[in-house]
C-alpha cells in the first residue's frame, strides 16, 4: 500500500481527496491502480501513449523516480507517492 | 479569477525588485472556492537555472515539493507559480509556455528599471500550446 499526495488542482478527480491509498509493489503497480479507480487522473499524468506527461515527477518519499528505477522502484506500506511538475520559464524565445 | 491577497502581494513583488536584473520564483499558497482562487501566502523560491538568469527561470521540484508540503500542514492550498519578466512585459512566452504545467496558475510581473509595472496571470493548457490570460486582482 502506498498513499499518493494529489495536488490541489487534481483534487476535482478524486472526490476531493488529497490523498489516496492504494496497493501495490511498485511505483508502476501504484500508479496503474490510481488511474484505474480515479481513470479521469489518466489524461492528467499519463500521455495517450502510457507515458508519464513530461511536466510530471514523481517522488517516493523524497526521492526522485527517476534515480531509484522510474516504475520499478519497490513501494512498501508506509510509503509516500508525490506528483510534482516541472516548471521553468522565462523572457528567453520571445513572445508565444 | 485569482486574487492576490496584499501580504503575498507586496512579497512578491519585494522578491522580484530584489531579484532584478534577474528573474525571480516562487510559489502562491491560498484557498479556491469555486471558480475563484485567493492567494494568502507567497513563497520565494530560488531560481535553479544553470546560466545566465536575467532571462530564464527554472523551479527545482524538489522545493515544489517542499511548498505543496507547507500548504498542506497550514490548511493551505498550493495553487499558483509566480515569476518575473525584467525589462520585459508580462506575456506569458514561448519558454514560459513550453516548460509550464496546466494544473497551476501561473502569475508574471513586468518589473521595469527595478520597479515593479504590471502584472498578469495565465492558464497554460495541457498541451503547452496556449495559456489564456485570467483576470487578477490585488
């Protein structure tokens, strides 16, 4: 079991929960059960493709996915999933 | 709507005089009610961008993630990213647009010769291909 932290603009598509507890070894496992009961959260981290968006981190506890096995990192209970965006800007490549 | 309640307000902008001639971040923690969003606590953050600052931001998500935990334990929500545009209107700009994220709002200020000019708000969509400006307040 692992609980996910949902972010507040998110909330809308977890009957306002902002946080949810579901089963799983791995983040992977985690992440596919979230979306399976809350399937309006697919569109919000995942592609069409099943890849996750490219705004989307995600932390196990404090760490990073990306350096402890992306989807494959194990999850225990107790544990603690974030979704956290990158976000970067700036004046640099003019106007849209 | 958003609106910017004064004290996060006269931080924000505090943080983007002090951070000029480069651009400034930070995170807006407030409460939504409905269609409208009301920021009461603005938090600094510090621009991670590797290289020269005056035109680019980059927000480390590991202080994000810092910032979502701080609204959770005030009651709080993590609603809003702000930045500043130095010497620069307060578009919403390409780089803006293709590093931005839809969940958030996102608030820009022109801060001009060091003082602060105007400021905007957008909602980026999911595509990162538009952000429609939101009306502001504060």
């Amino acid at each position: 079991m692992a609980k996910i932290l949902i972010p507040t603009p998110l909330r809308q598509f977890t009957g306002k929960q902002d946080s949810v507890t579901v089963p799983g070894g791995t983040v992977g496992e985690v992440l596919t059960r979230l979306t399976a009961e809350y399937p309006d959260l697919r569109k919000q981290i995942f592609t069409d493709e099943g890849k996750l968006r490219s705004f989307v981190n995600v932390y196990l506890n404090d760490e990073d996915i990306r350096y402890i096995g992306k989807d494959t990192a194990a999850t225990t209970d107790g544990d603690t999933l974030s979704l956290v965006p990158s976000i970067a800007g700036g004046t640099a490549g003019g106007r849209n | 709507m958003i609106h910017i309640e004064n004290d996060p307000w006269a931080a924000m902008v505090a943080h983007a005089r002090a951070s000029y001639p480069n651009e400034c971040c930070g995170a807006m923690l407030g409460s939504t009610d409905g269609e409208t969003k009301t920021v009461r606590e603005a938090i600094a953050l510090q621009n991670a961008f590797e290289g020269a600052q005056a035109a680019r931001y980059e927000l480390r998500p590991e202080d994000l993630l810092a910032a979502d935990k701080a609204a959770r334990e005030r009651h709080m929500d993590l609603i809003g990213i702000y930045h500043s545009h130095p010497d620069c209107d307060a578009y919403f700009s390409k780089t803006d647009l293709q590093n931005s994220c839809p969940w958030y709002t996102f608030v820009v200020l022109s801060i001009r010769k060091g003082e602060f000019d105007h400021a905007n708000s957008f909602l980026p969509n999911f595509d990162q291909t538009d952000a429609p400006k939101e009306e502001l307040t504060y």
